[in-house]
C-alpha cells in the first residue's frame, strides 16, 4: 500500500456525523464528523491517561471510560489486574460494532468478562440518564482533542462546570476524575477548582510531546474526591 494514500477501512453515518476508520501505511487514523480525533502515530498520552490515574488509587476496582476511540486507555486500563469491571463509554455506535467485529487488531477482543462497550453519550451518563451506573474508582474523560478542540461542539458541556460537577457526583470516595486534552486548558483546571470541595484535590499534570517535529504541551487534569477509599 502507498503509505501516503489512507485506504478508508470502514465508513459509516451517524446521528452525529460520519465516523470513519482509515489506514495510512502503519498507521490506523479515527475520523468523527469530519474532524481527526486520534491516530497511532504516538499513543503514549492515551496509556498515560490511565496509567498516571491508575498509580494514584490504592484500589482502582471500578472503572469508566469516556471515549472508546481506537482502544489505547482502556486497554491500559484492562492491563491494571487490580481493576475487577471497565465501562468504556463511546457515542458511535459503528465503532463500537467494529470493536465487537474485531475489524482492526487494535480495537479487537477488548470486551471480556471485566469490560463492557456502552453505546451511549458519556455526558448523560455522568448524569445518570443512561448507559452504566456508577460509584466508579476512576473516571477517565478523552473525548475531544481537548476542551479547546472539541470533536462535537455539544461536549463543551462536559467541561463546563455543571459538567464536571456530575463528573465528581459519581466518584466513589477517594476517587479520581482525570481528562485528557492536547493542550493546556487554564479554563478547565479554574473550572474544576470551581467544583471541587475543600477536602478535594485539583491538579494539572504536564505531558511533553515531540510530534511530527513539534513540541507539543498535552495534559492531564485530575480531581480526587475527598474520602476514604472504600468507605
Ligand atoms: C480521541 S478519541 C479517544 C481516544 C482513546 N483515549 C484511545 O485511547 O484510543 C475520542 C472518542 O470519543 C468519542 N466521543 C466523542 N464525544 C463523545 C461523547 N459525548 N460520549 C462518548 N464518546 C464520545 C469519539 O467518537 C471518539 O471515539
């Protein structure tokens, strides 16, 4: 194959945009609504997710995905043997189906006896309108490039203060919510301040990326809920 001419493995509308998988020599490209949401170029931020929020938590049983993109954080999720259940929670139901299918190595055989794929929204979900119930340990949101960047323009809501309030809503105690962004979001990290309790925990963790000649300042943002673990 010309590495230079993606060849569209996969294609298919939805109520909220095409969601299209494309294949660019090595590389496996994740299209939503016409925007890039993601490649395998460099996946090390989309582990980091996971794993900097997994080293955090002393007991990190239950776990929820926002975002099932190609796989990468849940995967290093389901790497974490302390983590007894996974509920990735993704809105394009023709990922999902293609993740069942095994279409792509990378997505294949990820749903198993811990983990479970959700169709649904992860904004209602956090709201407890559909989709999985919590109390979860860990709640990892990766759904956009950032809140700077959004993949659809209705997840400015999950960043938004309501938004991230119904995040920590369904924190059992001591747990932690993190979100990815490709960029620093000052906005975000005042807005979580914003929700936080007294007892909570906010911070902002730097991650440095060298892309395609660029560098490039991803981060992470993190609450911990206060409380005792298991408690
Ligand atoms: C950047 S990708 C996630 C990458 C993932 N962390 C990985 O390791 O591959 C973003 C994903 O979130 C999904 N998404 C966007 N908005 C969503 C929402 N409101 N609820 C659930 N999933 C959403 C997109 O369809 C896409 O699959």
């Amino acid at each position: 194959m010309d590495p230079a001419r993606p060849e569209t493995l996969a294609r298919e509308k939805t109520p909220d945009g095409e969601v299209a998988l494309r294949r660019r020599g090595d590389v496996l490209e994740l299209v939503v609504d016409g925007t890039f949401a993601m490649d395998t170029v460099d996946t090390s931020t989309e582990v980091l997710l996971a794993t900097e929020a997994l080293h955090r938590h002393p007991a990190p049983a239950h776990v929820l995905v926002g975002g099932l993109g190609l796989g990468f954080t849940a995967r290093a999720v389901l790497d974490d043997p302390r983590v007894r259940h996974l509920d990735v929670v993704e809105l394009a139901a023709p990922l999902v189906a293609w993740a069942r299918d095994g279409l792509v190595p990378e997505l294949a055989g990820l749903e198993d006896g811990r983990c479970r794929l959700h169709v649904a929204d992860v904004a209602q979900v956090l709201r407890g309108a559909a989709g999985p119930a919590g109390p979860w340990d860990v709640v990892l949101l990766d759904v956009d490039n950032g809140p700077g960047f959004l993949v659809h323009s209705r997840n400015a809501g999950l960043y938004a203060a309501a938004g991230l309030a119904a995040a920590r809503e369904v924190l059992a105690p001591g747990g932690l919510l993190v979100v990815w962004s490709s960029h620093r979001a000052p906005d975000l990290l005042a807005d979580l301040r914003a929700v936080a309790e007294p007892t909570d925990a906010v911070a902002e963790v730097a991650l440095p990326v060298h892309r395609e000649g660029r560098d490039l300042d991803y981060a992470l943002y993190l609450l911990r809920r206060s409380g005792m673990v298991g408690g």
